[in-house]
C-alpha cells in the first residue's frame, strides 16, 4: 500500500494569515534572541571592567534569571496559548522553578548559618 498524503490547498487569504502569522512569529524569535545576546554582552563587559564582586554576582545571576524566562517563553513555545497540553507543561515548568528555588535556598541557608 502506498502512503497517501493527503495535498491541502489554502485559499489566498488563508496564505496571507498563514504568512502573517509566520513573519510575526520569526521577528518575536529574532528580537528574544537579539535581547539576549545584549544580556550576555552586558555581563561580559561587567565583567572585562572590573567591577567589584558585590555588584557583579547580583547583576549577572539577574541577567540569567531574565534569560530563563526568556527561553522559557520564547524558544521552549510557553507563549503559544493555543496548544491544548500548555497547562501541564507549565504547571510542571513552574514546579520544577519552584522546587529548584527551594533546594537552593535550603542549601544558602545551611552553608551560612
């Protein structure tokens, strides 16, 4: 048996959304990428002059939080609220944040205290 693919022509208004839709979508990707590329260079150039400890540590772990919700959001699809399994997914994204946050603290607090 050979495998039938089934052919579907778009009408030309449905092309354009289809279009439209793809062209906002790509430029939403670029500007996030572009975002955090900028990011990474600010941290870089914190770094390269010199700045004291106590601001470096806080700005670059403030840099790579804004990543993580950008990355989140734009390149792992969590902006996409059409998909019908987006609930879960971010339920268990935001779980996962939440327990990692926790051990994280748990561990500062035992090493400092």
């Amino acid at each position: 048996m050979a495998h039938d693919t089934p052919v579907v022509t778009r009408s030309v208004e449905q092309q354009k959304y289809y279009r439209a839709n793809t062209k906002m979508y790509m430029q939403r990707q670029v500007t996030n990428f572009a975002i955090m590329i900028f990011l990474t260079l600010i941290a870089f150039a914190s770094v390269m002059a010199d700045f004291s400890k106590t601001l470096i540590l806080p700005l670059i772990l403030l840099l790579a939080g804004i990543q993580v919700v950008l990355q989140l959001y734009a390149f792992m699809h969590m902006e996409e609220k059409e998909a019908h399994e987006i609930g879960v997914i971010t339920m268990f994204m935001w779980t996962g944040a939440f327990f990692a946050f926790m051990m994280l603290l748990a561990f500062v607090t035992i090493i400092w205290w």
